[in-house]
C-alpha cells in the first residue's frame, strides 16, 4: 500500500473502497501530484493524527482537574434548627465536671406584686432556704425570714410616704377576702437592696431578704430523704443522683412521672405536664443530666428563646418561655393573667429565676410588667456541712 493510501486510512480508519478503473487511477495521480514531497519522505503522519485528539483530551482532563482543585467547595450550611440556642447550651454543659458535697444548699428568694391600697403597689419577698443531706441519714436544714415589702416604683414611693409611710402594710391574702391578708412590714431599701421593678424595663438587682433578722430555723432527721420541689414528682436524693441522661430515655421516665401526678388528681396532659419539668434545672442533677432535660425542653413545640436578659438578682441568663398562661392575685378579688419566663445560666444551665409577667393590662397592672418572681440564690449547690444557726434565728418546729 503507498503513502496515500495510509493517509486515507489515517483519516478514516475504515474507509469506503477507492473507486476502480481509469478513473480511480486519474484521481489517485492528482492527489499524489498535489501532495508536497516531503509528504512521501515523512513515513509518520498517520501517528500525529490518530495521537492527536488523545493527547488533547488528557491535557484538558489535565487542566480541568487542576482547576477543579483549586476551586473551593461551596461549604454544606446545615439549617439550624428551632431553639438551636438550647441545643448549644446542652452542648458546651454536658462534659462540666460534676460538683460534690455533703449537702445540697438551696436559697430561694420569692417575690410577688399586691396592691396594698392607697394607691401604690408593693413588691413583698421571702426569703428561703434548705439544707438537703446526700446522705438521708443527715439532719435536714430549714431557714426562711419573714417577709418584707418595699414600694414598686418611685411613684409608688411617692403614694406611700403620702400615705404618711406606713411601717407595715396589708400583704398578700390566703383563703380569700381582705380579712385573711397578712400585714408586711415596709423598707424603703435598709434592708432590701432594690427588688425588680414590676413596672417594665429591666429588673433592678437585689442582695435579697437579710436572713438574720427574725428568721426562723428547723432542723431534724428525714429518714425517705424526699426532695422538698415535687412540682415534677416526689424525688429522693438517691433518685436524682441516677437521673436519665439520655432525652429519650428522659421522656421515658417522664411518662412514668405524668402517670403518678394524673392518679394523684392533677387533670393535665402530658403535653401540658412537661414544661413543669424546667424546675428539674434547679434540683441536684449533674452536668449531663441538665443537658438531658434541656433538649426535651428544646423540643418542645411551645418552647421559644427570648434572648439573654437579667434575672431579678441581676445575673445575666437565657431566657427561655415554654408557652401557656396562668393567673395571679394582686389583690382581693383582683387577678391578672400572667405568662412565665424561665431565665437559665448560660455557663451551667442551671435556671437562675422564674418571672411572670402581666399578659394583658388588668387588675392594676400592666401588660409586660413583672407580678411575681422566683429567684436561686448565689450560693445554691452542693456543699460541706451547714454552719450552726446565728443566735437572731428562731428555733422552729
């Protein structure tokens, strides 16, 4: 076979048949007198053109790869989800190293909204405190002050030095009617330190109720070791020391839990019952048990994150509303509808306070302003052995 015909086939590998005959011999001379002669002298065109496109293809495979690597992926954004804020907490809380002690020390100081007459609102607070042993062979501490009341506002002020500054006013009542409402004696801010403004704004910080004037004590044995809060379930403390620290194996146990309080007569569904359990972020629970409780509390179709805000002791937490409403006293015959804030420390998750706010304007208050407050105290958790009562403190019952 000569040159061309090699070209030819170069060109098409499986080539349809020259034509034959006198013809086919004129065709082939004019494309052997129109090729150059170095085409005859060069045996290799049939490799540059069958090698060719090959080797195009690997350098753009070559450059396409290169140019692949150095464009960075575009990152994968995983959608945060509702509440994500909780989600985080119980993240950064669960690894914390466990506290111990022989005691478990829990100071309460409440707080609630009364209109006392003459024109002006009070903010009337208490002062608690318990002692609670690890171990149920250990005496049980009680301390609680009576309550003092100061005025709300410094128009409340105002109305009630008009009033000529009463040393003792009408308190919040029990079992109805004026009758039954307890006299609270006034400060004008000796003893206690600013309570929050239930006047709207931010909550003014307090030092709390001083425990040594007039405060009275218990001590004695509790052989079932039964946590004083059962607004979840009755809870000793070997029970809290082996909580769930699993959300699933948690609501588990929650249901066992809804079960008991609806055969104690507590008409509510479970729905409804498993908000209660934010007050488990104030009992003895280790790290990882909080972040158990505060994921179901995440995922609770009610719950919604306020924001960061200070609680009534003026400690900076995560505000957290689980949904629904209650009401309030405020004076005789006068309620409020109120809904409930729980502020969690962003650094234990531990709740700090609970606030209830006016939920509409009604019965002398209004709406967004504070009518009552639970707060923890500073030196809430575990501890040593409790240091005898000072002498101011009355032996109690």
């Amino acid at each position: 076979m000569n040159d061309i015909d090699d070209l030819v086939k170069a060109i098409d590998p499986a080539p349809q048949a020259l034509p034959q005959g006198s013809g086919a011999r004129e065709l082939r001379d004019a494309i052997m007198a129109a090729e150059p002669r170095r085409a005859r002298r060069l045996p290799l065109p049939r490799l540059r053109i069958l090698w060719a496109p090959v080797a195009t293809a690997v350098v753009v495979a070559l450059v396409v790869t290169l140019v692949t690597s150095l464009t960075a992926a575009p990152p994968v954004l995983t959608p945060s989800r509702p509440n994500q804020e909780l989600y985080d907490l119980a993240d950064r809380i669960e690894k914390l190293p466990a506290s111990s002690g022989a005691y478990w020390r829990d100071v309460r100081i409440e707080g609630n909204a009364w209109s006392a007459g003459g024109g002006y609102t009070i903010m009337v607070a208490e002062r608690r405190e318990t002692w609670q042993p690890r171990d149920p062979t250990d005496v049980v501490i009680r301390q609680w002050s009576p309550a003092i009341a100061r005025p709300v506002t410094v128009a409340d002020e105002r109305a009630w030095r008009a009033s000529g500054a009463p040393a003792q006013v009408a308190g919040p009542c029990y079992g109805g009617g004026r009758t039954s409402c307890r006299p609270v004696p006034m400060s004008d801010g000796d003893v206690v330190d600013g309570l929050p403004s239930a006047r709207g704004g931010e909550a003014k910080s307090i030092t709390g109720v001083d425990g040594s004037k007039g405060c009275v004590y218990s001590a004695g044995l509790e052989p079932n070791g039964v946590y004083p809060d059962m607004t979840v379930a009755e809870f000793t403390m070997a029970d809290l020391s082996v909580f769930p620290a699993r959300p699933d194996e948690l609501m588990r146990r929650l249901h066992v839990y809804h079960e008991l309080s609806t055969a104690r007569g507590f008409a509510q569904s479970f729905q409804e019952f498993l908000p209660v359990t934010v007050n488990l972020l104030a009992m003895p629970l280790g790290p990882a048990q909080r972040a158990a409780v505060i994921r179901v509390l995440a995922g609770l179709p009610s719950t919604k994150v306020v924001g960061t805000v200070g609680d009534p002791l003026g400690r900076a937490g995560l505000s957290v509303d689980l949904g629904g409403t209650g009401s309030q006293l405020l004076s005789p015959g006068r309620a409020v509808t109120v809904r409930d804030r729980h502020i969690l420390d962003p650094v234990t998750g531990q709740l700090l306070a609970s606030v209830s706010y006016a939920a509409r304007t009604a019965a002398g208050a209004r709406e967004g302003e504070v009518v009552s407050y639970r707060a923890r105290g500073p030196e809430s958790g575990w501890t040593g052995p409790p240091a005898p009562a000072s002498r101011e403190c009355k032996r109690g019952r």
